[in-house]
C-alpha cells in the first residue's frame, strides 16, 4: 500500500518537540521515506510544509507534547505510535503503557537497577525499547512486559486491550448505517483502543453533550455515537490526553432503508431538502460536491453517502440555519439558498426564526478593534463555522459568557472579549482552534 496509508494526516497543526531534522523534499511521501529512514531518533511522526516544501521528522507526536495552529502544515503521526491495544502478542505494540497488570511501574530498559536486564535498547534497536514502556522484545505468548521497580519483583506483563476485541459487549456483526446518526451498538472503545468516557462524566475531559440537552442522541454509558453530524461515530476517552477519538465501527453492507424521497420544499432548516435548486440567495451558482474546484472541502458524496450531495444541489449537511452550497466563486466560499417553504404558516414561522440571517454578511462590519461588534456573523475568514461560547466541543476554553459578561457572547456570533485585533471565534473544526471572522472594517471597502 501507499506510504502513507501508516500515517494519521492532520491538516493545519503544528507540533513543538526538541528532537527533530529538516530536510527538503517535493512533497508528503517522500518526507514519509524520511522518517522512515530517520537514524537520529525514533521518528513518531513528521511535518509537511507546502508552501515551502520543508520536511520536519520529529521523535514525538501529538500525544506527547503541545499543538497549536498553523495554516500551512500537515501533520503526520505513525499510526503504531497512537495504538494503546496490542495486535496478536503485540511484539509491535508501541504505545505509552508503563505500568504493569499488578500496577507495578516499569523499570527503564536502558538501566540497570533495581533489575539487570536481558533486553536493552543497544541490543535489541528494532523493539522499540524506550523509556518504561510496556514491551514484547522476545516475542513472549503473554504479550507485552517490562522489568520493575520492585527489587522483590523482576517482571510482570501488562494489561494492554487486544484491539480485535475493541467492541467490548458488541452485538454479532454490529455495523453502522450512513455516518452512524443513527447507531445504538454498545462500542466502548476508540479506534486505537482506548476506554470512552461516560457522557454523564466530565472527567478527564469537561464537555457540553449533555443528556438533557441531546433527548434524541442516545447518549448512554460510554458507548460510541454521533450526536454532531461527524464523519462516523466517537466519543471522549479516559485517556487525559486524548480529548476524543473516532471507534472502529465497519458501515454496513446492507443499503440503508429509503426515507421517501425528501423534501421538495424548505421544511425547518431543511435538513431533508432534496430539491433540484443549485443557486445561492445572491444569485452564485453552486459548485459540485464532488468537485474540489475552486474551493476544496470535506463535504463529500462519498464521505457523507445519506445526505443528499447529488450534483450542485443546494443542501443542509451540517445542521445550519437552511439549505446551502459551495459557491463557483472563487472569492465566496459559501452561501445560503433561498428555498421556497412548505406552506405560508411555516413561511412566517421561518422568516421569524431567520431574522439574523437576511442581514447580508457584507454589510455587516465593525469599528475600531470590534469590542462594541454585535452583530450576527458565525463565520471565519477561511469560511469554517464557529463553536458556540458556552460550549467545550471541540474546544475547551476560558471564553466563557460568564467570565466576559460584558462582552455578550450569545450563541456562536463573532465578538472580540479580549481586546484582540479584531472579532474572532473558537471554530467548529476540532484542527482549528481559532480564526479571525469574515467581517470588514465599517469604514473600509476592502476585505481584511
């Protein structure tokens, strides 16, 4: 397979790590050749600039030191670094488990005390003999062990998940329809293994999916769901720091059942909006779902199969305000579709709950810093959607309506609580912590 295929990619991130090396290359796989080739250090992930074409290989990866935005960059971590489960008698398991079964902690491979090892880091350099991490390097049938800090105790095994038996207390041939909205199954662990946190905890990780507030999501124990429109069902781990990760759950191989044929008119936000409209309210034709061109995006047929993305037809994927699309103008992003509605009654109901939104967004401006902004724009300069002040998904923060509550931090508008430049928001991408708000200078004509 691909190179690559071995690597978690991350758009937009940059890592700070002490031991790393710079090279030129032309373009991510050759950078991958790099790591892989990296005699240095352990090479756990790389860095990819695009602009410049520079090639970082780092000895960590995200989940051992700090990350912070960068809009140029991809990052890639070796997906064996991230698995905290072990593969048959995991002699490739190189996750960070350092204590034993009986909750000893694990003695350094590379000392010499309490125990004399056997097996050390010059002796056997492929096994992956760092630190005090749970390791296999003879290929022991128990799994993975480490010597101890217990003189009276000179080894133990550890208790890594086996990651074929992640689906803990799973149905036979539990699978998931679409994006697995719709998914009930009893999957407790992530992609890589670790134990999901209960929706009703907020440690280690404080969020806002709240049951109360979710009724309809099914947000039972610690089970895997998708209460956000996400690509596939999540949760948040127990792991501190890992704030949430993806489960493994396969899609189903059976087509999901037919909903009628949608809507043909603007129901609500128009989330079953299945009509043939490609035009947004200003008058821009729409781009192709498929299609990259001019704006590159997420929002695929082949990602997103139960959505509706059929041609350039004006949809709701996301959960927005109504129906829209990517535009074929290169400089707007996106844009809403005016959709007739259902019948007149839900018309007023509609053009009530709607206000905001017939503010166009370029008229909509700020003075000076925009400390005094009130206005409704939830949307980045790059176009992504913002995250709710009251909220702690994807981004926990301190930003909060009653720590600032001069500031009105109603909802998901654009503000500007701390004397920044200008307004800004958290965004809804959980790769992007922040950005600056698609608003202009009242007393200016150009874009900022």
């Amino acid at each position: 397979g691909d190179i690559l295929d071995d690597y978690l990619r991350t758009d937009g991130v940059w890592i700070l790590t002490r031991n790393k090396q710079f090279y030129k290359t032309n373009n991510e796989k050759e950078c991958a050749e790099k790591c892989e080739a990296e005699r240095n250090f352990t090479c756990r992930a790389f860095l990819f600039t695009r602009k410049k074409l520079q090639c970082l290989t780092l000895a960590e990866n995200a989940e051992m030191t700090v990350a912070f935005p960068s809009t140029d960059t991809v990052l890639y971590q070796k997906r064996i670094y991230l698995m905290e489960c072990k593969r048959g008698i995991g002699t490739d398991y190189r996750g960070t488990e350092a204590k034993t079964q009986r909750g000893f902690p694990c003695q350094k491979w590379a000392e010499k005390m309490p125990h004399k090892p056997k097996y050390t880091p010059e002796k056997y350099p492929n096994a992956g003999l760092e630190e005090n991490y749970c390791r296999n390097p003879d290929a022991d049938e128990r799994g993975p062990w480490c010597y101890t800090i217990d003189p009276a105790e000179r080894f133990d095994y550890c208790a890594i998940p086996e990651c074929e038996n992640q689906a803990l207390h799973t149905g036979e041939g539990e699978c998931m329809q679409c994006n697995g909205e719709d998914y009930h199954g009893e999957v407790s662990r992530t992609e890589s293994g670790l134990e999901c946190q209960r929706w009703d905890a907020q440690e280690p990780h404080m969020h806002g999916f709240i049951l109360k507030h979710y009724p309809e999501k099914d947000l039972k124990m610690n089970y895997c769901r998708n209460p956000d429109g996400e690509l596939r069902p999540w949760c948040f781990t127990t792991n501190p720091n890992k704030r949430w990760e993806y489960c493994n759950i396969p899609r189903c191989t059976t087509p999901p059942p037919v909903s009628g044929l949608g809507s043909q008119c603007l129901s609500g936000k128009g989330e079953d909006y299945r009509g043939r409209i490609a035009i947004t309210e200003s008058g821009n034709a729409c781009q192709h779902w498929n299609t990259q061109l001019p704006h590159k995006h997420g929002w695929t047929p082949d990602r997103y199969p139960c959505k509706g993305l059929q041609e350039n037809y004006c949809r709701n994927p996301d959960g927005e305000k109504k129906p829209w699309c990517y535009t074929t103008n290169s400089s707007i992003r996106w844009e809403y579709c005016t959709i007739p509605a259902c019948d007149r009654t839900e018309q007023g109901i509609a053009g009530m709950n709607n206000v905001p939104v017939q503010v166009p967004l370029t008229e909509e401006c700020y003075r000076g810093k925009g400390q005094s902004y009130r206005g409704t724009t939830s949307v980045t300069a790059s176009g992504k959607k913002c995250q709710a002040w009251s909220s702690m998904f994807p981004h926990s923060h301190i930003k909060t309506p009653d720590r600032f509550p001069d500031a009105d931090l109603r909802d998901n508008y654009c503000r500007n609580p701390d004397g920044d430049s200008r307004p800004w928001c958290f965004t809804t991408d959980p790769n992007t912590l922040w950005e600056y708000c698609n608003l202009k200078r009242c007393d200016d004509h150009t874009q900022e």
